[in-house]
C-alpha cells in the first residue's frame, strides 16, 4: 500500500511521536509511506532524519491544496491532527481517496457539535486511542474503533542519566517527577500544591518538571514562589528523549484534568516506574487494575497522600511498578499498534 500520514502540529508532543512510530513501522511491514507534515515543524525534521519522504505545508489551507493535488496518488489517507480533517475532506471529490482519522484528545465538544459530527461522519473509518478519546464520537452515533499509543523500548544511557543527577544537584534525593507542558490542561498548579504537602512531609524529595511553556507557565511559576518551592519543585523546560531519563525517579506523576491516554505515563510504566495521576480520561483506563493510583481532578491532597503512599511502602511500589510495566509490554507495543492500522487500512480498501 501507498500511504499518506498527515500531522499538522508544529511541536513534538504524543501525537507527533505516534504519527512517526506507525510511519516507521508501516515502512519496516513493506509500505510505501510518505508524510504531508507542518513546514519547519519537529515531526518534519525527524522524519526526514529517519529517511521517511516528507511534504511541507505553512498553514492549513495550503494542507487542503495539496491534498487536493497530490492525495490521489496514495491508496490510504491517515489524518493525525483533528485541524486538517475538514480540508482532507473537502478535498475528497479531487483525490477520491479513502481518509481514516484518529482522535487523539478528550476534551469535550464545545459550542456547535454538528460540525464535528459531520466531520466526523464523513470519515471512512473512525479510530480513536482510548475509550474517553471515543467518548464524543459514541455519544453521537458514530462508530469507533479503539487503538491505543504505543511506546518503544528506550535504550538506557547510564552517562546522560549520571549527568542529569549531578548537573541539577539531585544526588542523594529522591525525584517525583512529570513531562508536561506547562498549560492549563495539564493542570501544573495543582500539581505544585500537591507537591508542597508531599515536601512538607518528606525532606528528601524533590520533584523534577519537565515540559514546554503554556498559558499555564506565569501561574505555576507564582504557585512556586508563594509556597517556597523554589529548590523544590524544578522547573526544567523541554528536553528530547526525556523517557531516558525516567529510572531516576521514584515516582511518575500525571495531574491532567483531560487527558486522551498519556504516552509519558506508559513510558514511565514500561521502564518500572510506579504512576500517581488524575482520573482523567484515559488515564483512569491506563491504570486500572491497581497498575497505578488515582486522584480526583484538581484533588492536590489526594494527589499528594497517593505520591506518599507509594514513597512511603516499597512493597507495594514494586507491585505496582511490575502491574505496569507487564500491562504495557502486552497491550501497548509498537508492534501490535502499526499491525491493527494495517489490518484497518487493508479492510477499509476492500470496502471502498
């Protein structure tokens, strides 16, 4: 098969790593996979350093265009990004194309639903990467399929993680730490005020934040500064393959108030690490049978006594950690993930 994956994101989040690992796994199955992806974006520099043929476009209507000129050539259109779906479907009469979409966010339809749904019903196949990602769809009739993100196994790099402990002074600490960007989706407050009673408590903690700003960044900042928590609680910006970096923790820690799936909890998971997080969307399914422990949304004191259970009872830690990590190595492969878009895609063509 010819297939196209779209992306539209500039940045380097969840969906843009999932758009390029079902890439590269389509191509390793035998496909010809090409990428029509943001100018100047991470997605197309990454692509393109893993020798994956990419297609630019500056804005969305300049997505429409060439979609409406080039898509024919392709067997499959996989739009990633909920912004291009619509011109992907504009397009349609021009390239005559099969177009499957996947839901990658929980966030409720806001104002008028009825251009979304007939958004969402002009797509050929409708794929969704967790039940509350669905959860939209279903409640308008529509059919979903339900694929989860996947994460690979990380390679361990022993030097940066030594480096990392001794260039932020975390030696001799235990870390509690989150990869999240600083918006208010991600709830960052909250997580500081839960982090303050877990300090409070336990002096040999610290919690290590990594993520890029957002609308939320002036106000976790004051949260910082009005709790004393500035040597507490770091504020350590984006940094590429964070998941490295991941074993010095003692504790993962998700406070989102929506939230698709989490593919940073599941890197946590797979390498062993025990996750405290909200009962947000898909993170309620992540960690359901006792693979993780779950607060409230907005709960900074069940937040903070579940982070203290777990640095507080090794045993149970441990537990939970191997719940986890098998969870993940069954349900969560790459593997597995790039073998269901296939079957879906060859499905999709025999019916069309």
């Amino acid at each position: 098969m010819r297939i196209l994956q779209i992306n539209s994101e500039r940045g380097w989040r969840g969906g843009e790593r999932q758009t390029l690992l079902t890439a590269l796994g389509l191509r390793e199955r035998g496909h010809e996979v090409e990428l029509l992806v943001r100018a100047g974006g991470a997605l197309e520099a990454r692509a393109q350093a893993e020798g994956l043929p990419t297609h630019a476009a500056k804005s969305t209507v300049n997505f429409a265009v060439w979609l409406a000129c080039h898509a024919s050539r392709y067997d499959v259109l996989h739009v990633q990004t909920a912004n291009v779906l619509a011109w992907a479907l504009l397009a349609k009469p021009m390239h005559r194309r099969p177009v499957i979409f996947s839901r990658r966010t929980s966030f409720p339809v806001k104002g008028f639903s009825g251009f979304s749904r007939l958004k969402w019903a002009c797509t050929d196949v409708r794929v969704a990467i967790s039940e509350a990602a669905a959860s939209a769809m279903r409640e308008m009739g529509l059919s979903v399929q339900i694929v989860p993100s996947a994460v690979p196994a990380v390679i361990p790099n022993a030097s940066r993680l030594q480096e990392f402990l001794e260039r932020e002074n975390l030696l001799g600490h235990r870390l509690v730490g989150t990869a999240a960007a600083l918006s208010p989706e991600k709830d960052p407050v909250t997580l500081i005020h839960a982090a303050a009673k877990v300090c409070a408590k336990y002096p040999d903690v610290i919690f290590v934040h990594w993520g890029a700003e957002g609308a939320a960044a002036q106000a976790a900042r004051r949260a910082i500064s009005e709790l004393g928590m500035g040597n507490r609680y770091r504020l350590l910006g984006f940094e590429a393959g964070v998941e490295q970096l991941y074993p010095a923790l003692t504790v993962y820690v998700m406070a989102s108030r929506h939230e698709a799936l989490g593919s940073s909890v599941l890197d946590a998971m797979l390498q062993g690490v025990p996750v405290v997080a909200t009962q947000a969307g898909g993170l309620e399914e992540l960690l359901a049978q006792e693979r993780g422990l779950l607060s409230p949304v907005g709960d900074a004191q069940t937040l903070a006594d579940n982070i203290g259970m777990l640095l507080s009872d090794s045993e149970l830690s441990a537990a939970m950690a191997q719940r986890g990590r098998d969870a993940v190595t069954l349900h969560y492969s790459v593997a597995g993930m790039v073998q269901t878009y296939e079957h879906i895609y060859q499905k999709m063509l025999r019916t069309h």
